[in-house]
C-alpha cells in the first residue's frame, strides 16, 4: 500500500465523521435554537411587515419615542418629544437628550437624510393616522423595514406602547413597567374605594379655543380621565357625536353649554401644565361665572391634575402620584 492511501482513508473517515456529527446535530434541540430565523412577520397599522427578529438599531418618532427610550430600545434616531420631557425619568431624560433627532415635533418634518445617515435595521414610526400623508413612506421602506404604530383614543397608549416595545424586541422591559404601574394603582384603587364610590366626575381639558368662546370637556378614556379611571374615578357621559379618535372621547361645547355639561358632576377635574401652572384655556373657564355656579364648584369639589398626557406605563406612575396628591382632600385628612 502506498503512503498516500492512509492519508486517503484518513480524509474520508473524518469527512464521514463530521456529516454523522452534521445530522446528529440537526436533530438535536440545540441546533433548532442556533437556526432562530433571524426575520419575522410583524402585523403593524400599514400591514404584515417582515422585520428583525432581534433589532439592533432602530429609530422611532412620535408615540414610539417615549415608549421606546423607556423600554430601553436599542435607538440611534428620535423625533422631537418636547410634551414628555417633564413626566421622563432623569435617566430617561438623558438618554433622550443624548440621541440623534432624525425628526422634529411633527411628521413633515422628517429628515430622510438623517434617518438614512443613522443606519437603522428597523423604523417604528408613531403618528397618528391623518400625519401619514406628511411622510415619505417609500423614502423610509428604501432605508429599513418601516412598522407604522399609531395612536387611536388617547387611552390606547397602553396597548400602543406594547405593540411599539414588542416590534423593538423589548417586550420583557414594557412588562416590567406595566407592572409597577399596575401595583401602584391597586394600591391607590384600594386607599380611594369608600371616598369615590358613587361619585360622578366631570373634567376640563387643556384644549379648549378662547377665541371661539369654547371649552374642552373630556370624557372617560381621554387624555385627562384615562389614568384617574385606573383607580375607581367614574367620568359620566359621552360625546354627543363620535369623530374618530380623541374625538370620541373629547369634545368642544360653547362655554354657554358649561351649566348642562357639569350639572350631574359631584367633583370636577381639570388639567393643569406639567409644571403645576394653568394653561389660559382652563383658566378661562375658571374666571367664568358660568363655572362658579356649578354644584361641584360651590361644594369645593374640584381636583386639578398634573401630567394628564403620560403615555407610558413609566410616565403614568408620575400621573397617579400626581392624581393621589390632588384627591388627598377626600379622605378628609
């Protein structure tokens, strides 16, 4: 036998030996976990969009912002937040300050430029509906899978901030945030049961129009009610025609309509800016004679409230705080 056949035999058994180990290892669970596929198929607002698995650079504008820097997202673009700032954690707060804005307050004004600079596997963009027509969507689908994730009635944050987290990969951080909130308005539930079984609420909102001589009245589910409801605060009524989004849950009377609107109210509500202060369309209805009158006002049962506009689970623990310390009078302590 010549010296080149052991080397021949040798090769071969080793070739046969590593396609053994090959199909063992297929069959094994191990190697089912290292074949993760590295894409799924995600169901966003503009349809079934295949997407990382596992993204590793996203960028995010509107309500996705917010929700995203808290569930620790692996961000490297943001649009402008400013209504937030104040309900962020100093943490949070930094690492907004920190990141690339690749977008302004509003939809229109998307930098392409930036956003393709920033390199991003995956874009979760969060306006509203009507705000898509302001965006470049194909611009955005060249640069990275796009999921449009936008916000319904003001109370869907919690289900919009979930749906943001999981298309980022970052479903186990919204849990955790959920469930500090959740215990904290147990609790808050719970110390407010006998002090607000019964009673009917009413709330002012901070949109109304001076110059249309109108008010913003909030139902249950909107901005201003939606965290307070969480505890066992009732708003009574509903919008004489639903248009759509806040629009179910908001409406904007003539202040002449303020004595019907208000007059089932044991206790109003009202919102106040994030840094305690009154905005002028509040305090307009506050000046009014219309509003001294109501039976609410005259029993002293008027509760205002901060930070009305959390929409995230971390954020909202700073509304309930806020809620807890402007309904202390309750309790009659």
């Amino acid at each position: 036998m010549s010296s080149r056949q052991p080397r021949r035999l040798a090769g071969a058994l080793a070739l046969t030996l590593a396609l053994v180990a090959g199909c063992g290892s297929t069959d094994s669970g191990e190697e089912s976990t290292a074949a993760a596929p590295e894409t799924r198929v995600f169901s966003a607002d503009n349809g079934e969009i295949t997407i990382p698995a596992a993204p590793k650079r996203v960028v995010a504008t509107g309500y996705a912002v917010p929700a995203l820097i808290e569930a620790d997202a692996p961000l490297v673009g943001i649009s402008g937040w400013r209504r937030g700032l104040a309900m962020m954690t100093e943490e949070d707060l930094a690492t907004y300050n920190g990141l690339e804005k690749i977008a302004g307050e509003t939809a229109a004004e998307t930098n392409y430029e930036a956003v393709a600079k920033a390199k991003p596997d995956l874009i979760v963009i969060g306006v509203p509906k009507p705000a898509l027509g302001d965006i470049d969507m194909k611009r955005l689908e060249s640069i990275a899978p796009v999921v449009v994730i936008g916000p319904t009635v003001p109370s869907a944050w919690r289900e919009l901030s979930r749906r943001q987290s999981d298309a980022a990969g970052r479903l186990g951080d919204f849990e955790t945030a959920k469930a500090a909130y959740e215990k904290k308005a147990a609790e808050l539930a719970e110390k407010y049961e006998g002090a607000l079984d019964g009673v009917k609420f009413g709330h002012v909102g901070a949109y109304g129009d001076i110059a249309k001589g109108t008010f913003h009245r909030e139902f249950a589910g909107s901005w201003g009610t939606n965290i307070a409801s969480d505890i066992g605060v009732t708003y009574y009524g509903e919008v004489k025609e639903k248009g759509g989004g806040a629009l179910d849950v908001t409406e904007y009377p003539s202040i002449e309509e303020l004595p019907d609107g208000f007059a089932e109210a044991d206790a109003v509500t009202y919102t106040l800016e994030s840094d305690g202060s009154v905005s002028e369309p509040v305090q307009y209805v506050l000046d009014s004679k219309l509003w001294k009158n109501l039976p609410a006002v005259k029993a002293g049962k008027v509760f205002p409230l901060r930070y009305t506009e959390a929409a995230t689970y971390g954020s909202a623990i700073k509304t309930l705080d806020a809620i807890d310390e402007a309904l202390a009078p309750l309790l009659g302590r």
